[in-house]
C-alpha cells in the first residue's frame, strides 16, 4: 500500500513538473502550443498515465500503477478536465 501511495506522490511530482518546465521554457513553449499528433489526435500524458498504470498492474508493479495514477491526477488538476485523447 505504501509503494501504490509513493508511486502516486512521484507521479504526481513529474508531471506536475512536466508541465511546469514546457509552459515557462520558451524554446519548449512550441511543444505545448502545438502538441505533434497521431493521424490528427493529440494524446495527452494522462493517456501514458493511464497506459503505465493498466500495464503495471498486468505485470504487479504497485509502484509505477501509481506512477501513471498520479500522472493523471496531475493532469487532471492543470486541464480542469479529465482528458486522454483530444481530435483536432
């Protein structure tokens, strides 16, 4: 139980400083104003989140299940929305 709550806190961490550092950096800035996309779809990182996770609990990695928990929570926070996957 601790490392599913570890792994959610360190989740939660990166991404949060993710984002941080790709809206402040200017040379990065392009990269969050104008995402690369996938056959017109622009896959946010709560989908690796939720990818990490889904693929850690086949495998009983406890940790990283949180890892990709507290990348979504994360992202779900900064958007205000609970977004994967976005058509453009």
């Amino acid at each position: 139980m601790i490392n599913l709550i570890f792994g959610i806190v360190v989740g939660f961490i990166l991404s949060s400083v993710m984002e941080y550092i790709m809206f402040n950096n200017k040379f990065l800035r392009k990269y969050w104003d104008h995402p690369k996309l996938f056959f017109k779809y622009h896959f946010h990182h709560s989908f690796y989140g939720l990818i990490i996770a889904i693929v850690s609990l086949i495998f009983n990695m406890i940790f990283l299940a949180g890892v990709g928990i507290g990348m979504i929570i994360s992202h779900t926070i900064a958007d205000k929305k609970l977004v994967f996957i976005e058509k453009h």
